[in-house]
C-alpha cells in the first residue's frame, strides 16, 4: 500500500510546520547556538543617497551608539531598488576606513613635508585667501562704464554629488563673491 497524495501533503504541510516553529521551539545548539545576532539589531536605521556620482542612488545606513555598522542598498528606492555599483558598496569602507583622514593637512609653498593643522584655521585661512583674491582682482566697472562688481581671478565648479539645494547655495555663494565662473558637472 503507498501514501496517498492527501496524506502526503498534509506530512509535507506538517513538516514545514515543524520547521517553521523549530527555532521558537527547540534551542539552539551546537554551531547554530554560537551564531551571532546580525549586526544591525537594534540599529537606528537612516536613508541616504550615495554620494559617488549624479545617479542619487538610495542607501539604508545603520548606526548605532552614533557609529555607522552597516549600509545597504535602499529596496525602497526608485532608482536603485536595492542594487548598489562597487562605489556605492564602497561607502561603509570610506567612512569607517582606518586610513581615512581625520585632521587637516597643509603643506606650505615650497616644503617638502605635510603638517597637520585645525579645522579652525584651515576654513579661517581659505576664507583670507578668497577674500584676498577676490580683492586684489574685483572690477566694478567694465571698460564701457557698465556696473558690473565682479571677478574673474576666482570660479566654482560644484560635483555630481551635490544636491539641487547645495548647488543652489553654491551659487548664491558664488554671485554673491562676484564670481562668473560658475559651473556644475556631473558624471552618468
């Protein structure tokens, strides 16, 4: 006599069942006891955008105690629905990479090694040497006469990373500066 189909699948049911319930159930035990907790339980989730190219592809960043643990591809995502190229898989290595510098490094005009400087007086002396610049070079007036209150020793150019907003604030930046120069790329 051989099993019927119904009791077949009703086995098959059960045993999926049983499997099902195995870890609610059973303990662990043996190698599956001394697997650890994903890493990312208990982790504040955030989204994000990649900041490599002008695609805008969406993350999932995962933190914890205000340190990043992992970063995904957003499922959620239009663009990208989950997938990330090797760049945007990168993005964990680049901000949690040992080598990644931490402090200001300045090598003066002419020397031939690299000094590490505060943040502080590195943004204090950039904004000393714009303004010095854009003095030196400022033309109010065109040869015609015409108010034009501009430079053109200085420009900006803004990077495919960038969002609408910080193009926009680069910008009014920029104008405000007398800059004409004033560009943005992208690489798709």
């Amino acid at each position: 006599m051989g099993i019927s189909r119904r009791a077949f699948i009703k086995g098959l049911g059960g045993g999926f069942t049983a499997l099902a319930l195995s870890d609610v159930i059973l303990p662990r035990t043996g190698w599956a006891g001394a697997v650890k907790p994903a890493k990312i339980t208990k982790a504040a989730v955030t989204t994000s955008i990649c900041p490599f190219c002008g695609v805008g592809c969406g993350l999932v960043a995962y933190t914890k105690d205000g340190k990043l643990v992992d970063v995904e591809g957003d499922p959620d995502h239009p663009i990208n629905q989950g997938t990330l190229c090797s760049k945007g898989q990168a993005v964990f290595e680049v901000v949690t990479s040992p080598r990644r510098l931490k402090k200001v490094r300045y090598r003066a005009a002419g020397s031939d090694h690299w000094e590490e400087k505060p943040l502080d007086w590195a943004m204090q002396t950039l904004a000393q040497r714009v303004k010095a610049t854009r003095d030196a070079a400022f033309i109010t007036k065109s040869p015609g006469g015409i108010t034009v209150n501009r430079t053109e020793a200085l420009a900006a150019i803004g990077g495919s990373p960038l969002n609408n907003e910080e193009c926009y604030l680069i910008a009014k930046l920029s104008r405000a500066l007398g800059i004409v120069y004033l560009e943005t790329q992208a690489r798709l």
